[in-house]
C-alpha cells in the first residue's frame, strides 16, 4: 500500500481515475478505497476480502470505485503516466532506449466457465483450463499492453494490438518474439507499418528461404533460397496492401481481427496471398541477418530474456486463490489483468 501511494506522490496516476460521468464527485475516502481496489484487483483477493482486512471500507465501497473508476481506458491511462515517468528517470537509460520492445503470453489457471478458458496440457494437465495473458514489454522493462487471449490460438494474432495502442510516450521501433509470435504476415505488416520486427524463431535450419528471381545468381546462398517468392501478386495488390495498413494505423479494427482473417484466407484469397509473398520476402532477408550479425542475435536474446524473467513478478503479486482467476467475465479478467500491469509498473518505478 505504501508504495502505490508513494509511486503516486511522485507521478500522480491516480488523477485519471474519473467517474464514468466527468461530473460526478469522489465517494468519502476515494483515495484509500482506491489503493484497496487496485490491490484487491491485483492480488486476486477481491473486493470480500479486501474489505474484512482494512479497517473503515466496506464492500460497497470498493465496489462503487471498481465500477465507477477502476476501467480498462482509466487503468491504461493511469499504467501509461508511471511508463512515461519511469522513462524519464536517469537509471531507465542503463536498461535501454524504449525503442525495443517484446511480447509474450503468460499462463493462469482458470476455475469458472470461459469463452477464453482452453486446455492447456504442457503446464495444466488434460484437466485443467488456463488462459494467458498477453504483454507487450518494453527494452527498460516497463509494460505498456496487456491483453486476455486464449492459449488456443496463436500468439501472433495478437503482436500488432499492442504495438499500434501504445499510448506511452515509447517510440517503439522493433519488436521481438519467440516462434509463437511469428508469422509471415506479421513480417509484412510490420514492414509497412514501420516497425523491424525480430522474432527468435525455433529450428532455423528448417525455415523456407525465397528468392526474387528463379534465374539469378545469388553465389553461396543459392543453395539456401530454393523457392521464389511470386512479387506479381505483391505488386497487383499493393493499393489494397496499404488500405489495410492504413486501416490499422487508424485502428479502424482491431489488428487481431484483420489478421485473422488474412490467415484464414490464405492460399484462396489474393491479398492474403500478396501479403504472405511480401511476408516471405521480409522474412528471408531477415534470417540472413539473423545467421550473419551476431549483435542481432544477443539483442534479441536479451529482450526475450527480459520478458522472460519480468513473468516471475506477476506470480509474486498475484498470489490469492493459488494465482487462479475465479472468475470466467471478460471484463473483470481484464479488470484484473490490468491492475496486475498497473502494480508490477508502479513496483518498476
């Protein structure tokens, strides 16, 4: 509690914590039964617990503030302005620029009836259903996404949400993964958005590397590039191409969505099919890269490792009810799951 309000003292993210109505006035005690419902979120205890262990808040209390002011746009506000403040703080630099970011999904465990809940064998048994939580994480190891996906589909999905809704002063200029955050549309979207994308993709030595041309030379590397890549398609549909990341600059839809469909209509539909020759392009150039510069590969390593190793504070915090959500509302997971990024962010300041 301490520390939420002294991480508050010193960049005052509690000021976006406003009523759904602008003109509605703060509840008796705002301030302290705010600090309890961000804690109450984010250690799993909930609002019954929380209120038999702090004297002076009821449980109606804490539920008006987590109703009223404790939403998903007032948490991302509020988890923007200690990234923005942490940024700016000296010791940030010696971790990096915030130029480079990762994204990765952690596992929970989940006891109440979801749409998102799936098996998930490797970590949850046959029996057993999880979800994941999706966060994208910056070089100086602040979080600036976090997202409820279901460990069913593949992460990639979700690679571009967080990067086009960054709304922290982080300019973000390449972006990590490991081989579950990768696919050869994500390289060409990436590529016309602007952003580097750098996966570390699993078993290199048996990815498909294309060519451009099937009659050109291309010396030692010839053996290697053994398909081509078709630019026809690429250059028929290039307009369209832009449409679509035009689309997605101005958040028209959501990135997930407009990915999904991309893949699901791969070979059939010939944008997909542009974007996935484009994608193999970007890709093959990329892996050349990769085999050849051996600072690419430590720096992607290190980031990797960086989000890697931040997945052990989300389980410290998050520590009631065995670290299980209860709970099968998309609202109030996401509810949670934001609090978690809000408190690990404020324990990073």
């Amino acid at each position: 509690e301490q520390l939420l309000m002294d991480v508050d003292h010193l960049t005052g993210f509690s000021r976006h914590f406003t009523p759904v109505q602008g003109h509605q006035s703060r509840p008796p005690h705002f301030y302290k039964t705010l600090m309890a419902t961000l804690i109450s979120q984010a250690t799993n205890l909930g609002v019954v617990s929380m209120s038999a262990s702090v004297q002076g808040i009821s449980v109606d209390m804490l539920r008006h503030v987590l109703q009223d002011f404790v939403r998903e746009d007032t948490l991302t506000v509020a988890s923007a302005e200690i990234v923005n403040r942490h940024h700016e703080l000296p010791l940030s630099a010696m971790h990096g620029t915030g130029t480079l970011s990762s994204s990765d999904a952690q596992r929970f465990g989940i006891r109440a009836s979801s749409l998102l809940a799936s098996y998930y064998p490797r970590y949850y048994g046959y029996y057993d259903k999880a979800i994941g939580i999706y966060t994208h994480i910056s070089d100086q190891y602040g979080v600036y996404s976090t997202k409820v996906i279901s460990c069913s589909p593949r992460e990639a999905l979700y690679v571009l949400d967080g990067l086009l809704e960054n709304n922290t002063i982080l300019q973000i200029r390449e972006h990590t993964t490991d081989t579950h955050g990768y696919t050869e549309i994500i390289f060409a979207l990436c590529h016309l958005l602007g952003f580097y994308f750098m996966p570390r993709i699993r078993d290199l030595k048996d990815q498909q590397l294309y060519r451009l041309d099937r009659f050109v030379d291309y010396g030692v590397f010839t053996p290697l590039l053994t398909k081509t890549a078709d630019l026809t398609i690429v250059e028929e549909q290039w307009d369209e191409m832009l449409r679509v990341a035009l689309s997605l600059k101005q958040r028209t839809a959501p990135a997930h969505v407009i990915v999904q469909r991309l893949t699901n209509s791969f070979p059939a539909d010939r944008l997909a099919k542009a974007f996935t020759n484009l994608g193999r392009i970007i890709k093959t150039q990329y892996i050349m890269r990769y085999l050849t510069d051996r600072d690419l590969r430590q720096t992607v390593q290190l980031q990797l490792n960086k989000g890697e190793y931040r997945h052990k504070l989300p389980r410290r915090i998050f520590f009631a009810d065995q670290g299980e959500f209860t709970t099968g509302d998309y609202e109030e997971i996401m509810n949670k799951a934001s609090c978690l990024s809000l408190v690990s962010n404020a324990i990073l300041y």
